[in-house]
C-alpha cells in the first residue's frame, strides 16, 4: 500500500495505540518497584534485625568492673543499657576526661598517665577495630592487659586476667546467634573475624569469613572482612576489589573506606588516599584518631595546609585537657618548615612549633635529634632569632 493510501485518521490510531501500550508498561514496572520496595519496608517493620546484631548487648549484659575503660563508640551505649559502669563526668561527652578517653586510644602514653591515674581493671572496646588499633597493638604488645572476651562488637581486656581469651572460645558465641536470619548470622560472623584479624589471629578469622561468605556473600559487612583479610595478607589489588563492591552497595561504608585508604597508603598512591581521608573526614567528624590519620596522610601527599590544619585541631584539643602535645608539635613545625619552602612566612611558625615540640621532656631522642637539626638549617638560612 502506498504512503498516498493511508489515512490520517488510522495512522493517529496506531500511534495513540503504541503510547498507550508503552504507558501501561511503564506503570505497571513502576507498580512492580513499588511493591517490592514496599514489600522490603513491610518486611523490615515485620521482622525488624536482632538486638543481637544491632547493638552491644550481648558484650554489655554480663560486664563486671569497678574502674573501666572505654573508647567513645561505646559512651552512648554503656549510658543506655549499663549506666552503672560508668562515672558521672563521663555522661558529660566534653569533660576532661571524657576528652582524654576518646584521645588515648591514639596516644598510649596519655592511655598509660589515665590508667595509672583510675587503675583500669577492665577495658572496653567497641566498633571499628580500625579506630583504635594503636591502643589495640599497645595492649597485645604490654600483656598486663589480657583479652578475655571477644564478640561482633567487643573487644574486652582484664587487668592480670587468669586466663586469656582463645579462638576456640568463640563456638560460645556462634550458639548464641546461630538462630538468626542467614543475613544477621553472615554480618556478626564478618565482624567476629575483624576482630580476629585486628588481633592478628589469621586462620580462624578466615573460618568465620568463610562461614559469612556462605551465608551471604553481598554482604556490605562481609565484602569489608574479606577487604581486611587481604589487607593482613598484603594482596593489595584483591582487597580493593572486595572495597569497591561494597561502596559500590554503601558508598560512605566507613569500614571500607578506611580499608581503601589503607591500601591507597601502602601502594603508595598518596594523593588519592588523600582524597578519601577527605571523605572520612566528613564521616567522622572532630575525631581525634581520624585527625592523626588524616594529618599522616596530607603529609605523605603534600597537602601541608591540611596537615597543618588537623595538627592544629588535635593541639586545641588535647589543651583542653592540659595535656603535652610535642609530637604533635613536632610534626606541625615540619609542616610548617616544607611550607616555608613555597613561602617563607612559614619559617617563624616551623621555628615556634619544633621549639615547643623539644621542649617537651616526653618527645623521643630520635625526634628532638631531628628538631633540633632542622631548627639549626632554618637559622642558618634565615636571619629570624
């Protein structure tokens, strides 16, 4: 038939025919999304995730101690399920002592002056082993603390414990949650072999990660275990894969992006670890143990104003608590003295901060060596006093 014999009239028809066919599926695939959508917000208020997953209290429920330590994640948690255990200036999270809790975790000197002041007989710690794993390898390393409970959420340590906690230990644990969904059981296995890898317990934090990856092997919290476990073992490409599956399903996943920087610093690709201590940042506001990494990895990217900006705010706060701050004076004065070498108004403040830093008695040899010779280079390259 020819394009002169057909009618106007059908032509429309046929058109109006292929919309209206078109709009019905469009409809009926958003009325699909809908539902299942719908049928995940039903089934989350239906059968909403364990307790036992969702919060501390299994850790919480049977802890025992008269003077005892803890990291910040864990304040909100002891003030709601176990406020016994913890004093009045701690419900106050911007008392003195609140602030030195949250910073001990990265300066074990400061953890050792606290423990001698309230002699700690249990100490608690909660969340990301990434957080405080500075204290965590001092702790491993002194043995006057040792560990002697582990879960998906805690780490506890007992002052001259009779006993210490073994990897076997755990099959308690795994009766406790093992009538929970297969999702909740592949989470808490995930986050019981980080906390087996931070302790540098391998192989039977693979065994648990293997068990997770049968259980549900997209997991968020699985991909981060199997992301640190690579890590442990050097395999920085495999790692990276199993990161950016999981921020591909949770882009600000602070596990994984901490995961991320680790290996962006190890392979040396320091602008780009740079970059995501920037993410972090936003994560994880005015967070001391944060401010220290991310001060490590300006440095190490050469971004010296915002290393200078961090080191800054971490000697703001631990003046807050009359605390010695050389270390970190140390390294704000070289800050200041590769700054000087793009421009020279630095070279007064690099000269005033590693001049505060030896004078600090508790600085290291090997950094009041190192301050002192380059405060020597700089009066002698400038005429400051």
């Amino acid at each position: 038939m020819s394009a002169k014999n057909v009618s106007p009239g059908k032509s429309h028809g046929k058109v109006v025919r292929v919309i209206y066919g078109f709009t019905l599926i469009l409809l009926l695939a958003a009325i699909c999304t809908g539902g299942f959508f719908g049928m995940r917000w039903a089934w989350r208020k239906l059968f909403p995730p364990s307790p036992l997953v969702m919060t501390p209290v299994l850790a919480l429920q049977e802890l025992k101690a008269e003077s005892l330590y803890f990291n910040a994640p864990a304040r909100p948690w002891l003030m709601q399920l176990r406020p016994d255990l913890i004093t009045e200036e701690d419900r106050n999270e911007f008392s003195k002592r609140s602030v030195a809790l949250n910073q001990s975790v990265q300066d074990t000197k400061l953890f050792r002056q606290m423990d001698r002041q309230y002699r700690f007989d249990k100490i608690l710690l909660l969340d990301d082993p990434s957080q405080y794993s500075r204290l965590l390898d001092h702790l491993l390393d002194t043995k006057d603390f040792k560990l002697v409970y582990l879960d998906h959420w805690a780490l506890v340590f007992e002052r001259n414990a009779s006993s210490e906690w073994k990897s076997d230990d755990a099959k308690s644990l795994h009766g406790k949650l093992k009538k929970l969904r297969k999702s909740e059981r592949a989470t808490a296995f995930a986050q019981v072999a980080r906390r087996m890898l931070a302790l540098h317990q391998y192989a039977p934090a693979k065994q648990w990660l293997d068990e997770a990856v049968q259980l549900d092997d997209d997991s968020v919290d699985v991909l981060c275990g199997l992301a640190d476990y690579n890590l442990y073992l050097g395999k920085w490409n495999e790692a990276l894969a199993y990161v950016d599956k999981a921020l591909q399903e949770k882009p600000d996943c602070i596990p994984a992006l901490a995961a991320k920087l680790q290996a962006m610093r190890a392979t040396r690709y320091f602008v780009d670890a740079f970059k995501i201590s920037q993410r972090l940042n936003a994560l994880l506001p005015e967070n001391p143990v944060r401010l220290w990494q991310h001060a490590e990895t300006a440095r190490e990217a050469r971004e010296y104003q915002a290393q200078i900006d961090a080191l800054h705010r971490l000697i703001a706060l631990a003046d807050e608590e009359g605390r010695r701050v050389g270390l970190y004076e140390f390294y704000l004065g070289e800050a200041y003295a590769h700054g000087a070498l793009e421009n020279g108004e630095y070279a007064d403040d690099a000269l005033k901060h590693l001049r505060n830093a030896v004078s600090d008695p508790l600085l290291s040899d090997a950094h009041r060596k190192f301050a002192e010779e380059r405060i020597a280079a700089i009066l002698e390259r400038t005429s400051l006093p």
